[in-house]
C-alpha cells in the first residue's frame, strides 16, 4: 500500500520514512528541491556542496525542471550527483509548451543530457498547457519502453484535471502530483489530498515554506522558539507529517540549511501546538482552486 513502510523499515519517532509509489518504486519522503539553483556562479559551489551533503544525509530524492534557469539546475544537479547517480532518485519536468508527443520526448533526452545521466526516476509534466493531455501521455509512455524514464507523474493538478488524466489511455500509470501544499496553502486538504489518496497515488507537496512567506508569521515563530527550532524547520515538519503518505521536496543552497531541513523530520508536536497552528492557518472548509507558485 502507498506510503506504508514495510515491517522492519526505518522511521523517525514513529513517521516513515519512505514512500512507495504505484510502480513499486521506494523513495525518502524529504527530498532536494532545486528551484532557483544554478543561476549564479558565485553560489556554484555552496549548492553543490548543499546538494552533496543532502545525498549525505539522506536526502537522495532530487527534484528539479528544465525551466528552472532554463536547464542551469539540472546542469548543477548532473555535477552534485556526478558519481552518485545510483544513490539518487530523480525527478525533472518537462514544460507545457515542449509537451506534445515528440516534444515530450526530445525535452527529456536534453534533461537527460544537461543532467549527465541515462535516466529519470520520475519525469513530470510541469503544469497544463495547450498540448492535449493524451498526447503527452504518449509520450511519457513512450520514455518508459525506451528506458529513459522510469515512471511519470504531473505537477500542478487539481481534481478535475485528475479525473480527465485518469479516463485516459496510459494515464492510470499516474505516479505523483507534485503541488503546492503548506500551512498557509491548505486547499489540498479539502479534496484533491483525498483523492489522491482514494487511487493510491502520493501527493508531492513544493514550497513547505511558502517561498519563506511563513517566516514572519507569529504564531509559528512563538511555537518554533518554545521547541527550539527555527521557524522553516517547523513549518517543514507540519507538511511532512500532514503527509505521512507523501512526499516533499524543500530547496537548501548551503550545507547549514540542508542540516536544518534534515534536522526537521525529528520535530514532533503537541495536540496544543497543533491546536494553536490549526487557529492560525485554518484547515479549508470548501473546495478552492489549486494555488500555484
């Protein structure tokens, strides 16, 4: 079953670990997000010693774009992994405009490039565009035969888009729907979260910390200080055990806050702290569109 351990799997303080997606493929739960990495070359070698140490810490899923700095990240990300390859697990995504069948396909083997590497773990369709659903699912299904990749999965779909990509042909090989999910973007709670966990398949929540909107708020500092931990270590734990069946992907450029983001799957918290989080961020009530970043 998703996002169940099997027995004599590690955990931390009673949480698992590990996720299992539909395909049989087991992956850490808390991986590397890369948006925004590889832009700057004075930042080179902190990210990549950032990245490095994440494999060290456990930290193997590694998700990246080819939008992000127009293919720059997944360069960084081929040079952090160099060498390591077989420890990683990881996920790119091809834009909305390369995504009709052949596009699909000449934009993963130019990932797979700049990546140096034969292959995907996962391999995302990065939101909806104008390219017909089916099509691009030909075209993931087509890198699966060749062995490019090695499952798919979408970013960025709400229910409805769930439904229509599940009635089509290739498109119950759905893996993961990576979204925006956080204390202050809780939407997904209300119904896209249980549906997909009604047909198995783990939501992967981006941007934990809100892009480091959650920062200032109050609440979550007073609690943070009271545990002695940072206030993006908590927000990063309240996803990653809202989602105890998911995963999360959370970007760190230095060796010091990948330590913090890897600290943070210890964090516990109380019925009162959650009780106060819940008061301050409140759960939705009512389906609201899919909140993008």
């Amino acid at each position: 079953m998703v996002g169940l351990e099997t027995p004599g799997a590690s955990s931390i303080r009673g949480m698992p670990t590990t996720v299992t997606l539909p395909n049989g493929t087991t992956t850490p739960r808390l991986g590397q997000g890369t948006w925004l990495m590889g832009e700057d070359p004075a930042r080179r070698e902190s990210e990549i010693d950032a990245l490095r140490h994440g494999l060290d810490l456990g930290l193997t899923l590694v998700d990246t774009a080819e939008m992000y700095g127009g293919g720059l990240a997944e360069q960084l990300v081929g040079e952090a992994i160099s060498g390591r390859r077989d420890e990683v697990f990881l996920v790119s995504k091809v834009l909305p405009s390369n995504a009709s069948r052949t596009g699909t396909i000449e934009a993963c083997h130019a990932s797979l490039d700049r990546l140096g590497t034969d292959r995907l773990d996962l391999y995302l369709l990065h939101w909806r565009g104008a390219y017909p659903l089916q099509e691009t699912v030909a075209g993931l299904e087509e890198l699966v035969q060749e062995g490019s990749i090695l499952g798919w999965g979408v970013s960025n779909f709400d229910v409805a888009d769930l439904a229509e990509l599940e009635g089509l042909s290739g498109g119950s090989n759905l893996q993961t729907n990576q979204v925006l999910f956080n204390l202050a973007r809780r939407g997904p709670e209300f119904d896209l979260l249980p549906r997909q966990r009604a047909s198995s398949i783990p939501l992967m929540a981006y941007s934990p910390v809100d892009h480091g909107e959650l920062l200032d708020d109050t609440t979550l500092d007073e609690i943070a200080e009271d545990k002695g931990v940072t206030p993006a270590q908590l927000a990063l734990a309240w996803v990653l055990q809202a989602l105890p069946d998911g995963l999360v992907v959370v970007k760190a450029s230095t060796r010091a806050h990948v330590e913090q983001n890897a600290a943070a799957r210890d964090v516990t918290f109380t019925e009162a702290e959650r009780d106060l989080l819940d008061e301050a961020f409140p759960a939705p009530t009512r389906a609201t569109p899919l909140e993008m970043l």
